[in-house]
C-alpha cells in the first residue's frame, strides 16, 4: 500500500498487516476457500490445540489430570477419525 493509506487504515502498522488484518484475511480465505467438512475438520483441531496448550493453575490437581486424560482421548480419537490431520504440542 502507499504510505499515505496505511497511516489511516486501522489494519496496517508501519506499511505492514497487523494480527487483526492477519485473522481476518485468513478467516476470509478459510470461508471461501475450504469445503464446509474441511471447516468443521479445522475448527475440530483448533479446539483440540486450544485445549492442548492450555496452561494450568493447578497442574498436580486431580481435576487437571482428569482433563488432560481426556484431551488426550480426543487427541486419539481424532487422529483415528483424520489420520493426515498433524496436531503438535507447543
């Protein structure tokens, strides 16, 4: 973009797209872009890795272990269900 369109367009710091312009080019891809199976299939893996990568208060309380137990069932169940599906832990 010219200079003078980024300096008013809330999506640009420094000529450059911030994470909200990111996000959103990206969801707007997915929406257009993906089939609604491949979607469900998406937003199925970023609950996982949203609840994979949460980072507990209490990670020695047995309500932790129970959860991390079942995110761990998902995680398995899911990768039978979609076997070229990659799911990493950060």
């Amino acid at each position: 973009l010219l200079p003078f369109f980024s300096k008013s367009l809330p999506f640009f710091e420094r000529h450059h797209p911030n994470k909200i312009a990111i996000d959103y080019i990206w969801n707007r891809f997915i929406e257009f872009t993906f089939a609604e199976r491949t979607k469900a299939i998406y937003e199925e893996r970023n609950q996982l890795l949203s609840q994979l990568n949460h980072k507990s208060l209490h990670p020695e309380s047995e309500v932790d272990k129970k959860r991390l137990v079942l995110v761990e069932r998902k995680l398995e169940e899911f990768g039978s269900r979609f076997p070229e599906v990659k799911i990493s832990r950060i």
